[in-house]
C-alpha cells in the first residue's frame, strides 16, 4: 500500500515553498514522525520540517531539490508493510 507524503496546509499566510533538501533518500526505510525533508516558505523563509507520516520505504520521490510547492501539494510516496 503506498501512503503520500504531503505538505500539510498551514495556518500561516504562505502559499508557496521550496523544497530545500530531502533528509533520506530513495529507497530508504523511514519510521512514522522521521524527518523527510526540509522545505522553506516563500514569504517568510521559515524552514519547515515535513515528517513520515507512517513507516515503510520512501519508494518515490516527487519533487526534488528547488523545486517550487503548495500545501497539500504530494511531495513522494512510502510503501507500508
């Protein structure tokens, strides 16, 4: 089964972020609440973590590096057990 990894929307006024870089990488295990990668808001440049929101392996990664995305926005895919 594959679970997304999402930006989850955020109460503050930021629409947009960029991905500044992923922590683990394609193919690795991950745990629930790991941290994944490290994006940063464009209005504010507040750098934001974005946790697993399971455990499996990180089997996708959808945007990478600079990439520019919203919330709610898949970021990759983890495959459960």
């Amino acid at each position: 089964m594959l679970k997304n990894v999402v930006l989850e929307p955020m109460e503050s006024e930021a629409g947009e972020f960029t991905v500044l870089f992923w922590k683990v990488e394609q193919g690795d295990s991950v745990s629930e609440g790991d941290e994944l990668l490290v994006v940063e808001s464009g209005e504010e440049k507040t750098a934001l973590t974005v946790l697993a929101p399971c455990a499996g392996v990180l089997v996708e990664i959808s945007e990478g590096e600079d990439s520019k995305v919203a919330p709610g926005e898949v970021l990759g895919r983890i495959e459960t057990a």
